[in-house]
C-alpha cells in the first residue's frame, strides 16, 4: 500500500500509523502539534509503567525510588525531544512545558504498578 493510500485510511484522514513511525524516526517533521505532544504524553505513561516494574522487582524504595523516577522520566523525554526529535522547545511552550506534559498521569501509573510489584514479591 502506498504511503498517499495509508495516510488516507482511518478517521480524520490520518493514519495512526503515520505518527508512531515519525515518533521512532529521528529529526521528524511535526506539522500538529498535538501529535507531538500525544507522543510526549503516551511514551511518559509507558516509561512510568516500565519504571515502576524495575523499581518493584530490584526493590528500591522510600524517597530515593521516587527521586530516580523523577530523573529517569523527566530525563528520558528531554534527551528525546531536544537531542533524538530537535523539536522547536519554543513552538511548544519551552523546555519546561515538554517536560511536564503527562508527568502526573505517568507518576501515578508508576506508583500503581511499583506498589503491586514490590508488594507481591516482597511481602508474605
């Protein structure tokens, strides 16, 4: 199928597809904005998720945990889209605002999933 044929599948005329491929590919263009930032938001969640099974199963625990989930998160997302996408900060509300996009719903992903795994594996 065509690259014209495949944007033009699905609702809204875009194609999912479409975006995780430019999300995976380095320097992409961002024509929407609100792609970028749904990719932003949905890689945090999935980070959060993965973190919080590493977290569970090493242990780690109390403050230190949290504060190295603040940095691995926050860290991952600004080394990809300052150094691997080179996105336009400014287009975007600056560094700050890429940041914290979906910082909250990862956390509490996180937390959910680091508290069932450490629990499960580590209490009687």
């Amino acid at each position: 199928m065509s690259r014209v044929k495949s944007d033009k599948l699905g609702n809204g005329g875009k194609c999912e597809f479409s975006v995780w491929s430019r999300a995976i590919t380095a320097n992409s263009q961002w024509p929407d904005k609100d792609e970028f930032l749904d990719v932003i938001y949905w890689s945090r969640q999935v980070i959060g998720i993965i973190v919080g099974i590493i977290w569970g199963l090493i242990p780690l625990k109390g403050f230190v945990a949290l504060l190295l989930f603040v940095l691995v998160n926050a860290g991952a997302m600004y080394v990809y889209f300052s150094s691997y996408q080179q996105v336009d900060e400014e287009e975007y509300g600056g560094a700050w605002e890429l940041t914290k996009e979906g910082f909250m719903t990862s956390f509490a992903g996180f937390l959910v999933t680091w508290i069932i795994i450490y629990s499960g594996l580590h209490f009687d």
